[in-house]
C-alpha cells in the first residue's frame, strides 16, 4: 500500500569521514526506499561528536554508520550510542567484510551490511529497519 502524500520523510543520518562512502549510501537508497514507506532524508556526517550530538537531539529515524570511518568507527560510535543515548534510533554498521558481523552484534547495531556496499542488501536492510521503528 502507497504511503499517503504529505507522509513526512524519514530522517537517516549517514556517519563516514570519506564523503565517497556516503555518497554510495545516499545513491544506493536512493530517495525513497520501498513504496511502503515514507521518502528518505539524509544528513551527512563526517565526525563523531557531530554524530552523538545530533543523535542526542532526537528526530533521526536511522543511522548508518561507517565502521571503517577514522578517526572513530562506526561499530565503537555505535556502541557508545546504544550505551548512552536514551531513546536511541535503529543503527545500521557498515563493516569492513561479512565476517565482521560478529562485530555488529557487539556494538548492538540492529544490522549489518559489509563493504562494498551492495545496493540491493542495503536496501533490504534498511528497509526492514524502517518498517519495524515506524511500526
């Protein structure tokens, strides 16, 4: 079923420091996901404090964060976030290769998705991710 027009967009914020990584991000997802949910937004990120303030605020749907991002990975970021953040938004990781899954699970990310971004695995993805928070 069509989402109904005025559906305010859904917020991700895309945390790398390399602005190419998530340029692939805004292009794999594209400007809405899946015809059952709402468009996306995104805000782009390149440092962590940014990151912790901005999710501290409130108002962010989903996070992607890079976990090969220097100085600070996204799984450690992530970690932190779901450690410290009260009321903290889904968080998706990029990891540097499938095994590092493990990893994700660690930084209690809700999921994973490995390097190189596959734009058919991120979508489907984030997608689940976005049904289950606006459910």
């Amino acid at each position: 079923m069509p989402t109904p027009p005025g559906t305010e967009p859904l917020k991700l914020l895309v945390y790398s420091d390399n602005a190419r990584t998530r340029e692939k991000v805004r292009s794999a997802l594209g400007k809405r996901v899946h015809p059952d949910l709402p468009e996306l937004s995104y805000l782009d990120v390149a440092t962590a404090p940014v990151v912790v303030s901005t999710i501290d605020q409130g108002g962010i749907d989903l996070a992607i964060l890079d976990g090969e991002a220097t100085p600070t990975g996204g799984l450690g970021l992530a970690k932190q976030l779901k450690d410290e953040v009260a009321n903290c938004p889904p968080i998706l990781v990029l990891t540097g290769r499938a095994d590092d899954a493990w990893l994700a699970k660690w930084s209690q990310a809700e999921a994973a998705v490995p390097h190189p971004i596959d734009p058919i695995q991120l979508g489907e993805a984030v997608a689940a991710l976005l049904r289950a928070s606006v459910a």
